[in-house]
C-alpha cells in the first residue's frame, strides 16, 4: 500500500489492483467482501453504502475519466469515546472506484495505528 498526504493534510492509504491479480471483478463484489470483514471484525460496525459515482453524476459533477464506479463502505471501529474530538475522527470509510482492468481502493489512515493495519490487511486480503 502506499501512503499519501492529499491536500497537504490527509493521511491517505492507497492501493491499485488488476482485476487480473484479485479475487473479485468489480466494486459490488468488493462491496460485499467488505461488508463481510466489518461484520466478523470483533469492534466494527456496518453504517451504510455511499453511491458516490451516482450522487456526483446526478449533480452534473466531473468524473475522472475511465471510472466505471465510485462507493464508499461506511463503518465504524469506536468502542470508546475518551473525548469529544474523537467523533471528528469518526466513523471510518473505505473508497472503491472501479476502472475496467483495477480496482483503486482509498481510505484515511485512522487515529489508532492497529486499526490501520487491520484495514491494510482487508484490502490486501483481495489479492489472489
């Protein structure tokens, strides 16, 4: 994986996949194969599914060229609240945008270093 600071500011963890080289062949299966590590993750919670490909075209936005689909996993690993600034931090997303041979997975990296590490261990589960 390789981590990036977007906009001068946001610690971003990034990975490209052939479709070639993973074990599934769009951003629905990588919907689903999310959706299945939160639910057997001891602390995650499942929020929600954000259709952002959809939301962006129905506005008239741009779209990169060559992206088929964009979604973000909503989820959340908060099993304590020790402050109030914790929830700025909080819940936690996963990007997939999907190009006909990858799939690009982005998310921020999280305030607890082990739950980043579980997060580059679910996306590098997609691997063949």
């Amino acid at each position: 994986m390789k981590k990036s600071v977007f906009m001068e500011k946001y610690p971003v963890y990034s990975l490209e996949l052939l479709k070639s080289e993973i074990t599934i062949s769009s951003a629905k299966e990588a919907l689903e194969y999310f959706k299945e590590k939160i639910k057997n993750h001891p602390i995650a919670e499942f929020i929600a599914v954000f259709d952002h490909y959809s939301h962006t075209k129905k506005l008239g936005g741009e779209i990169m060229d060559g992206l088929l689909d964009a979604k973000n996993i909503i989820f959340c690993f908060g099993q304590a609240i020790p402050n109030t600034k914790i929830l700025a931090a909080r819940p936690r997303s996963i990007g997939i945008c999907e190009f006909e041979d990858k799939i690009v997975i982005d998310f921020m990296e999280p305030p607890r270093e082990e739950l980043q590490k579980v997060m580059q261990e679910w996306v590098k589960g997609l691997l063949k």
